[in-house]
C-alpha cells in the first residue's frame, strides 16, 4: 500500500509563499483537493510531485523523501493541468517520446505505451496527431503517459477542466477504477460536480492553508450545521408560486414551469414536497440549485459569519 503524505510543508516562489503549513495524506483511493483559482493547489501538487521544493517541511512517498530521494519520483505518475504534447507528434509517438524521458527500460518501451494506450481506450486516434485533439482526448492522452511507468500514485491537476461531461464521465470511471486497483489517485477539482460521486474524501485549500477534509457526506454536515440553507429547484403543475407562498415560502422564478426556494435542510425538502401535495400541487421534480459542494465551497470562500471558514476544521494558526 503506496502513501503519499506532507507534513508542516511550506512553499512558494522567490518572496511569496503560497503554501502555510500544510499537512495531507493520501493512502489508495481516490482523494479531491478542492479550492478556488489561486487557492494553492497547483502550488501543492508541484511540491507534491518533486517538481518544487518545499521552503520548511517534507514529503514522503511509500515512506521515502520525495525530494531527497530522487528513485522515489518514479512511484508518482504526474497530470499537468494542461496536457504536454508536441503537436506535430501522434498520440503513440507523444507517449513513446515520455516513455524514453522516463527512462524506461528500452525493451518495455513499447510494451509500456501499448498497455497505456489500452487502458485508456486510445486505439481509434492512436495516430492522430496531438494537434487535432480535443481536450477531453488530449487529457486521456495525459492520464496515458501519467500510467506509463505503472505508478502506484497518481497525482492529476484539474483533469475535468474544459472537458465535456461524457468525456468526464468516462475520466471519472478510468481513476475509479485505477484506484480499485490499488493505486492512489489524487485529483485537483474547482468545478465541483464530479466531487460528490467521485472521490472518497476530500480536502479544501483556501489561501495555502487546509481549512477542511473529510467524506463529502461530512463535510455537507459541516456546512449544515453551519446555518447555510438548501437552495432546490421545484417543478410542478398548476400555480406553484401561489401556492409555495400561502405555505410561507418566498419563490423565485425560474426557467420554464420552475421555480428556486430556500429550505432549511434536506429534512425542509420532505416538508415543502408534503405541503404541496396536500394543497393539490402536481409535483413533478425538486433538485438541489448546486451540488451540496458548491456551497461548502462558496461557504469556505466569503468565510462563515462568524469568522471561521469550516466549523470543526483547524484554525490557520493551529497549522
């Protein structure tokens, strides 16, 4: 069982660090480092992958020194926020190239990219060149090379970014299953709904510093006991409006026959779907506005009232 794990790790760029203290461990399984644009997670899986070197701190990789151990940069296969192919190359050619930068063994080579050109589907635009990829195709083709040396950990840079949801879909099912194999899986996300299915926990940058971890599911408790409402679409036949504000809801419009109203809870939603029932409301569906993550996100952004970020989390001081 491979572990990637910081501790006390401090980082940044000439004057300006970006990263406070920060402490992770990741063991196999799929883990989302979430965060804002600028919160510090490229920042974090950089240290985090040997690229930078941490001011104060350290990381260990199945117990080994990232960065004084160089062997040990070889059980990490790495996923830049942006692909880097040569354009002019096929998507075979692009992987046999990271293949040799990788040094694997010249006899392997071949092997190497076949199995990651298989793992990942890359048969029908094999010999395609780069250049004519679309971006979901070219972040498979990434997450290929990251799999050419059959790493036990994967560390991967907003791989959803600009990609479309069947394309997302199908990257969400690919690192499901490489951590079901056993490998370590860790993921950086600020579009947010894939979090609630994929990960099996996950961890909040704000400003370099982790203000909160844990299973999604907690960390909507989190934020529940936080005093946020849920925010739920309701679409029903006859006068929904009308009838949402004699039950002392304040609907606002929406697209179509829909409407958006604040509930207290998950609890609230049985409520409000009874209430309309009983007034003779066709109900015909209520979803929440934003994935229950968007808010925890949002939450964590502007900073709970009270001045906290994450009721429960460690304080930045504390780290």
């Amino acid at each position: 069982m491979t572990t990637l794990a910081a501790t006390a790790l401090h980082a940044g760029y000439r004057d300006r660090e970006v990263l406070h203290g920060v402490d992770v461990a990741f063991d196999p399984g799929v883990h989302l480092v979430l965060g804002a644009n600028g919160a510090g997670k490229t920042t974090l899986f950089r240290t985090l992958t040997g690229v930078l070197a941490p001011s104060a701190g350290q990381v260990l990789v199945d117990g080994r020194d990232l960065h004084d151990d160089l062997g040990a940069k070889a059980l990490i296969g790495v996923g830049a926020h942006r692909a880097a192919l040569a354009p002019r190359l096929s998507v075979v050619d692009n992987l046999s190239y990271w293949s040799r930068v990788l040094a694997l063994a010249p006899g392997a080579q071949r092997a190497c990219v076949a199995r990651a050109v298989e793992l990942l589907d890359l048969g029908p635009i094999a010999t395609r060149r780069a250049s004519g990829l679309s971006r979901g195709q070219a972040q498979r083709v990434s997450l290929a090379r990251a799999l050419l040396a059959d790493p036990p950990v994967l560390v991967l840079d907003e791989p959803f970014a600009d990609v479309d949801p069947g394309v997302s879909s199908q990257l969400r099912e690919h690192l499901r299953r490489f951590a079901d194999e056993g490998r370590t899986v860790i993921v950086s996300a600020h579009e947010l709904a894939e979090v609630s299915t994929l990960g099996d926990d996950v961890t909040v940058i704000h400003d370099g510093r982790v203000v909160g971890h844990g299973a999604a599911d907690a960390l909507r408790a989190q934020l529940a006991g936080s005093h946020h409402r849920l925010r739920v679409r309701v679409r029903a036949r006859g006068d929904l409006a009308g009838a949402l504000t004699l039950l002392g809801y304040a609907p606002e419009a929406a697209r179509g026959d829909s409407v958006v109203v604040d509930v207290a809870d998950e609890d609230g939603v049985e409520v409000l779907v009874a209430g309309l029932v009983a007034a003779g409301i066709g109900v015909r569906e209520v979803a929440p506005v934003t994935n229950p993550l968007e808010e925890l996100y949002l939450h964590l952004q502007h900073g709970a009232p009270d001045g906290s970020l994450l009721r429960g989390a460690p304080s930045p001081d504390a780290r």
